[in-house]
C-alpha cells in the first residue's frame, strides 16, 4: 500500500537524513515504534543526529498500518519542519538543494566565525529560522559552556534547518548586533565581492597593503683635475681605470697624458708640487 512512499522515502533519505532531529517528533515515534526502539534512536542521536534520523527511516519503511505516513506529515509541519514537510509532501527537494551551498560555506568559516559571535544576541533575529526548542537550547549552552560552545551549536542548527531564508536570517542578524566581521566573514566567503580567509587560530584575517617604496639613486662622476700631479721618489705614478660600479675602485696603475710625463721629467725625481 505504501510501496511508492517507502521508495521515495528511500531516494531522498540522504536529503531527509541531514535536516530531520528525530527528538523533535518524539510523538510520533513513541505512537508508531515500541520504547525499545524509540529509546536505541534517541540515544543514537546523541552520538549523531544524522545517524539517528537515518535508523527512523529505515525503521519507517517496515510500517503497515494505515495512516502512518500522514501522521508523519502531520507531525513535521507540527513540529515546525515546514520546509520538510512540503518537500516531502510534493516530493520535491530543488528548495532544499539550493541551501547546500550556503551549509558548504558555513561549515568552511564555522572555526573562524563561532570566535565572532555571542548567539544570545542574536538569537532575538533569528525566530523565522529557529524552532523555540532550538533557541532554549542554545541560550543554556551559552550560560553553561560560554560563547563559543553556544555559537557551535548555533551553526550546528543551522546546518539542519529546513527554512529557505535563515541565511538571510542571519546575515540581519549579525548587521543588527553590529558583528560587523563575521558579517564580513560571510558575505566575502559566500556572496561578496571582498575576498578574506580565516587565521589557523579561527580569527578572521585582516586585509594587508604591501607598501612598495622606490629609490632612486644618482651617479656623478666628476672631472678629474689635470692640474694636480702627484709624483714620488724613483717611481712613475700610473693607474687604470677599473669597471665602475658606482665608485672608483683603484688599481695600482694610470696612464698619464702626455704634457703630464714631461711635467714629471721636469721634476728630476723631486718631490714637487707643478701647476700648468
């Protein structure tokens, strides 16, 4: 009889799996399960909720009695599972694939962006995305644990919810508590044009400006005196120009001009100052 639900239950588990807290349809479960089984999917949940709402589904799929189906339909929507509900209910997940992306991204800056935030702020902006359950939840992790340990589980949330617009939620949320860089953080993760990483310590990276400085350096050589002669005892002074590189580098030697060998023939040897 309902061969074609437990099929479809089956293709989208993967979809159902992720967003579904079987907690949060305890009615259900303690209607259409014995408490053995009601307690192993509760205590699995513990360890992980996505484990947890699998072993229901599976469990689903051998239920015959009539109605259970709507009575799990009835169950989401009462439960706040809206966007559950409907794509299960018209069997038609596209709303839901379409928050993949922004989960990707969240779960990427979750490290930098759970140091940014205090969730007890927050969580007054953010009823159209949050189950009441959700929000006591994590304001007495916040009491109990502190900021980071509640802004965890706040994504945490996130990351299963079915509603289509939190993370326009959010983005409000955090413009309206001025946590302008996880905002930051966000938008240039996710939609922005700004492009920003995050720190190995989780904290959001500052934007760096390389200042680039040029020197420029200016070379003159001056003319040398052909009026100044230096001449030693028994000895020709003569030096030749080396490679220049920005400064004179000596050698022992110079070819002296011709009128400047005459002077110093006219010297005999002694030691003369000779002014041409």
């Amino acid at each position: 009889m309902y061969e074609l639900v437990k099929e479809n239950l089956r293709r989208f588990s993967d979809y159902i799996a992720k967003i579904l807290r079987p907690s949060l349809i305890k009615t259900f479960m303690t209607t259409h399960f014995d408490k053995e089984m009601v307690e192993t999917i509760l205590s699995t949940e513990e360890k992980s909720v996505t484990s947890a709402a699998q072993m229901l589904l599976d469990r689903m799929c051998y239920l015959e009695e009539e109605g259970w189906f709507q009575a799990f339909l009835d169950t989401l929507f009462a439960s706040d599972y809206t966007g559950l509900h409907k794509a299960i209910k018209e069997w038609d997940f596209s709303e839901l694939e379409e928050l993949k992306e922004h989960r990707i991204l969240l779960e990427r800056i979750e490290p930098s962006i759970t140091k940014l935030i205090k969730p007890g702020e927050l969580l007054t902006h953010m009823n159209d995305c949050l189950k009441l359950r959700e929000c006591e939840e994590i304001k007495a992790v916040e009491t109990q644990k502190g900021y980071i340990a509640a802004s965890e589980k706040l994504v945490d949330t996130l990351l299963r919810s079915d509603k289509p617009n939190w993370f326009t939620v959010l983005k409000m949320a955090l413009d309206a508590c001025n946590c302008d860089q996880a905002l930051e953080l966000l938008e240039s993760n996710g939609g922005g044009t700004a492009s920003m990483g995050s720190g190995s310590d989780g904290e959001a990276d500052s934007m760096t400006t390389e200042t680039v400085t040029s020197v420029s350096f200016t070379f003159r050589e001056e003319a040398e005196s052909e009026d100044m002669l230096m001449s030693t005892n028994n000895m020709t002074v003569t030096e030749t120009p080396s490679e220049f590189k920005g400064e004179y580098i000596r050698s022992g030697e110079r070819k002296l001009r011709e009128y400047q060998k005459e002077l110093t023939d006219a010297a005999e040897g002694q030691n003369t100052i000779i002014c041409a």
